[in-house]
C-alpha cells in the first residue's frame, strides 16, 4: 500500500528528514519516490532500510560509486539523491555512514539563494524611495502609505535570506 508524506523538503534541513524517513522505515513505510513537496512511500514490515542523502556530482558518477559500496539508489529530487541499504544488526554503524559530503552542496545552494534575495530587497527599497520622492498634488496623502508597501515587503526577502545565512553557518566546509 502506498502512502503520500505531504512536506516541504528545505536543503538545509536535510538531517532531519533523513532521520524522519529512517524513523518511518523502522515503523514498516519506505521511501519510494520523493519531491521538493512531498515523498512516497510504500508499507513492507519484513524490512528495514537505512537511507542516505547525497548530492549529484557528475551525470551518474555518485550513483556508480555509491552502488558499488552496497547503496541501492530509490530516487532523484532534483539534484539531490536518496539511496537505501537494508538495515542488519550485525553490520556496524558506519556501514551505513555514506561518503560524499551535502554540506558542501548545501552551502552551494544556500550561497546561490541569497543573492536574488538580496537583489529583490533592494529592488523593493529603490521602489518605496522612488514612491516617496513622488511629486505632491493628489497622490500626496497616499504617498507615505504606499511607501510602506515595499518597505514592509522587503522584510520578507531579508528575513529569508537571514535564515538562510543562519543555516549557511551551520554548513559551512569544514
């Protein structure tokens, strides 16, 4: 039986949906197909699987690597990839530990985020100081309100890009 895990899959947060769908394939549900909003999953309580996450390097250079070291790959999410290993108490822990590196397409990705994000908050300043500097006459009660628009708007794209900057310092190479 197959069931759809409505969720928003954020990069940056990648540790803590790997441990949700390792938690969900102890319970019996496994990953069968997964999106940028949600993930399918399938329910097969004879196994269990150990799930890694890994960035794509080069057209199927990560999954020849990875398959040779036992990893079974499950899905692509863009450029993201999701590879399983049945899960054995007799195997030791890093067994299951995969050897590429998100966090250095994580940082990647948030650096790539950031900028439009600083583009659009200063855009969106030009635009609030532009609707001031308009002439009086009947726009001349409107002009602060308007102004507030995009002064307010552009908190958004700030308040993103802070968050992302956040996350960026937990992710940085080490």
């Amino acid at each position: 039986m197959e069931q759809k895990v409505r969720r928003i899959f954020l990069p940056w947060k990648y540790e803590k949906e790997l441990n949700t769908v390792n938690e969900r394939s102890r319970q019996g549900f496994h990953l069968t197909r997964a999106s940028r909003w949600s993930r399918t999953e399938e329910q097969n309580g004879d196994v269990i699987y150990r799930y890694a996450l890994d960035c794509k390097e080069g057209k199927g250079f990560t999954e020849l690597l990875y398959e040779k070291q036992g990893w079974e790959l499950v899905c692509a999410q863009g450029q993201w990839l999701w590879f399983r290993k049945r899960w054995e108490e007799t195997r030791q822990e890093t067994e299951y530990e995969i050897h590429g590196e998100p966090r250095h397409a994580i940082a990647d990705y948030l650096h790539r985020r950031i900028k439009p994000l600083d583009a659009l908050r200063n855009a969106l300043l030009v635009l609030a100081f532009l609707l001031i500097l308009v002439p009086g006459g009947v726009t001349a009660n409107l002009t602060p309100r308007i102004a507030c628009v995009p002064l307010f708007l552009c908190l958004i794209p700030v308040k993103i890009a802070e968050n992302m900057r956040k996350a960026l310092g937990e992710h940085k190479r080490k």
